[in-house]
C-alpha cells in the first residue's frame, strides 16, 4: 500500500539571473537621466550649430519631458497588458535610434520632433523598471535592490552636466554637441546585450487603456506649455491667451472624463487622501524651480557671460555634489518631515544668493564664482527634500494605489520640469537672470505652502 506523503508548501528559488538583470534596469534609468541634463548643458551649443529661435534652447528640453511626463502612466499600462521585459526591450530599441537621429538632426526643427521620440521611448521603459525589480526580489533583498535606484540616480545627476560639457568641448571627431546624443548608444547596448535575462512578467488582470484621456491629457499641457517658450510672459499676445485658456479647458474635460470613465490613468480613491492633491502641486512646483533654474544658470554663462560649454558644466558640479551628498545623509537617517521645510529654506537661501550674485555687473560680464556656493545650497537643499517628500507621499497610501500614485507624481514632476524650463528660461530670455530667480522664489514660496498641507 502506497500512502500520500504531504509536504509543506515551499518557497520558489529567487530569480537566477536577478543581478545582471538589475544592472540593465539600473543603467537605462541613468540613461534618461543622463540624457536630460547633458542636453541642458549643450544647449546653446546646439543652437550655435543649427540656427533657429534662442528660445528653441528651451524646446531641445521641452521637447523630452512633455511626452516623458504625459505618456508615463500609459507606459506602464502598457507593460502591464503586453509584458513589462517585452515593453522595455522596445523602449530601449526606440530611445538609441531616437539618440542616433538626434545626433544626425541637420535643423534644429528635425531635432526637436527628435527628442519628443526619445521622451515617448523613456516613458516606455522608466515605468517597467519597478515593475520588474518587484518580479526578481523578495524580502530584504526587494528593498536593498529599491533602494540602489536613488544612488545611480544621484551619480547620473552628478555626471551628466559635468560629461555634457566635456563631451560638447572636447568636440570629438569633429562631433561637437553630437556626441552627448551619442554617449546614449554604447550604454543602451549594453542594456539591451544584458536584457534576455530579465524575466517576461505581467499584471495578472488585464487593465484597460484610457487613451481618450491621454489625449486630453496631451492635448491640454501642450497647449499649456507652447505659448510660455519664448515670449515675453508680462506681454502675451491675444491668440497666446486663447492657447493658454483652451489648454485649461482641456484639462478640465479631463478631469471630468477621469471621474466618469471605467478605466482612468488615475486610481480614483488617490484624491480621498487629504495630502495626495498638495503633493501632486509640491511636486509640480518643486521640479519647476530645479529644472527652470538649471536652464537659468546654463543660458546665462554661454550667452551673457561669455563662459564656454565646459565651464558651464563644471559650474554646475556644487548643485550636483551637493545633491548627492544630503541625500545619502537623509536616506541614512530616514525620511522625517522636518527635512523638507529644512530643504525648502535651503533652496530658498541658494536662490536669494543667486539673486544678489546676478544683480550685480560682474556676473553678467565674468565667470561669476560667487554663484557656485549659492547652486550648492540650492543643491543640498534639494537633497534633503526629495526624498522625505517622496516617502512623504507614498506612505499613507493602501498597496493598490501606490503604482498608480507614483506615476502621478513623476508625471507631474516631469510637467513640473516643462514648465520651469518654459517660465524661467523665457523670464530670463525677456528679462534677467536675477527676474528668473525672484520668480523661482516664488514658487519655493508657493512649494513651502503647498507641502505644509501633506
């Protein structure tokens, strides 16, 4: 007589290839980041090459993170339905030869419906990325392989401004501005060389896709953003007023469509949480002033100052260093409230020195190295903020509602970035550097207020 033996369910082995396959996450989230702050650097490098409107600058930044911003959430959605290693491997594919015609762009036009393709293929890819770490690891190991995002994330914002200008000036080949697109190739190869190992995995429900509502949602920041590049923003036109009014009214429309529709980009219980709407507006506001800011102090040392694309880079390194250093500090000491109006005050001291260093004869004519302390402020102060606010945010939220938060506030971080760069780089273009910084103020300012309410 045979007897049945019974045994205790078994824990599954963890995933055999998990180690390679992280580094190919890790490395394509460093290269959407590289990628957005080298061309923030090049920029008016690039426009010394094609020709074209200054305030395209603003679009070769513009460009990137409006699609990045408007398609995230649909991008995950995607990899949700068709397989999360199937979507990245495709974004990956997409954002190297968007990077190649990038670098081949002969107008500044070409270059511009260029990087709207490399954004479209990064919001692809970042969504995946947690998707599939979260389908490698368990336990501790789940939360170590989490946590070695924020570091790469630091070194690519340390790097990239830094390699944008010692690429752009070591004009290699001839290459000029071309190889900071360029760079991307050898490391997306290495990605996808690297990508057969990760696993196939996809949400075990197959959820709907809202394209009417990413359409509006498109529609409505597009709208929104066009008519702030490049205009005098104390003076706008007629038909730039109707732009900016029928961007609201699309906006509108899709909000209302979000409350209606059986399958929102949103999970609709996120806004029953008191501080989720201020963080989405914390969020918008905080991005707006770093990115605007960024672009502030690159156009003013290349075309007011008469610094070099290298010394431009290079002075941005205290923001970057800065950056790095507080947030390893408060990721070592835990996400605590305080750290963000700590933060914020920090930011705030920065841009009040940046101010009074523009104001004065010498910034405008020299290298103004008294500028370099005050980015280091603004930096570290950046550090200490970002991750409580993130923390912040995510931590009273239930387990269903925190993939779809997270792609709310990085979409709104990327629209936040879109219009910092639109409203600083034109009040700069159409005023000073010194006006861009009082109006970065303002929106720290109008961070503080919102954040308090989280």
């Amino acid at each position: 007589m045979t007897t049945a033996s019974t045994h205790a369910p078994t824990t599954p082995p963890p995933y055999r290839r998990r180690r390679p396959a992280l580094l190919a996450l890790l490395l394509a989230e460093a290269m959407n980041l590289l990628d957005a702050t080298i061309v923030q650097v090049a920029g008016p490098a690039v426009h010394a090459g094609l020709g074209g409107s200054v305030s395209d600058v603003q679009w070769f930044s513009t460009a990137y993170t409006l699609p990045f911003a408007v398609l995230l959430i649909t991008g995950g959605r995607l990899g949700d339905i068709a397989g999360r290693r199937r979507l990245f491997v495709l974004g990956v594919t997409l954002f190297t030869a968007a990077s190649v015609a990038c670098a081949l762009a002969p107008t500044a036009g070409l270059l511009i419906a260029f990087r709207a393709v490399q954004g479209a293929a990064a919001a692809v890819i970042i969504p995946q990325t947690i998707g599939l770490i979260k389908a490698m690891f368990e336990g501790d190991e789940l939360s170590r392989a989490l946590g070695s995002i924020g570091p790469v994330m630091g070194l690519a914002a340390v790097c990239g401004p830094v390699l944008g200008g010692v690429l752009t000036h070591a004009d290699l080949f001839g290459l000029s501005w071309r190889a900071a697109f360029l760079v991307n190739v050898p490391v997306a190869l290495v990605v996808l060389g690297l990508a057969p190992k990760l696993p196939e995995n996809r949400a075990p429900h197959r959820p709907a896709l809202d394209w009417p509502g990413t359409a509006l949602a498109a529609t409505g920041t597009g709208l929104l953003v066009y008519p702030l590049i490049g205009t005098n923003l104390t003076e706008l036109p007629p038909h730039d007023w109707a732009l900016l009014a029928l961007g609201l009214l699309a906006l509108t429309a899709f909000a209302l469509h979000q409350r209606r529709t059986a399958a929102p980009l949103l999970e609709p219980t996120l806004f029953t949480h008191r501080g989720f709407p201020p963080a989405l507006a914390t969020s918008m506001a905080f991005f707006a002033v770093t990115n605007g800011l960024l672009t502030v102090v690159v156009l003013q040392l290349q075309l007011q100052a008469g610094q070099g694309v290298l010394a431009a880079g290079l002075s941005l390194t205290p923001w970057s260093v800065g950056l790095a250093v507080s947030s390893w500090l408060s990721g070592r000491r835990g996400a605590r409230r305080r750290m963000m109006p700590c933060g914020l005050a920090l930011v705030l001291t920065g841009l009040t020195a940046a101010a009074v260093v523009y104001a004065t004869t010498a910034a405008n004519t020299h290298f103004p190295w008294l500028l370099l302390p005050a980015l280091a402020l603004v930096g570290l102060g950046a550090g200490l903020f970002t991750p409580a606010f993130f923390t912040l945010a995510l931590r009273p939220l239930r387990p269903q509602e925190v993939g779809s938060a997270a792609g709310a506030l990085n979409a709104v971080q990327q629209l936040g970035a879109t219009l910092g760069v639109a409203v600083l780089g034109s009040t700069y273009l159409d005023g000073s550097a010194a006006a861009a910084c009082a109006v970065a103020m303002a929106l720290t300012a109008l961070c503080w207020a919102t954040s308090r309410r989280m």
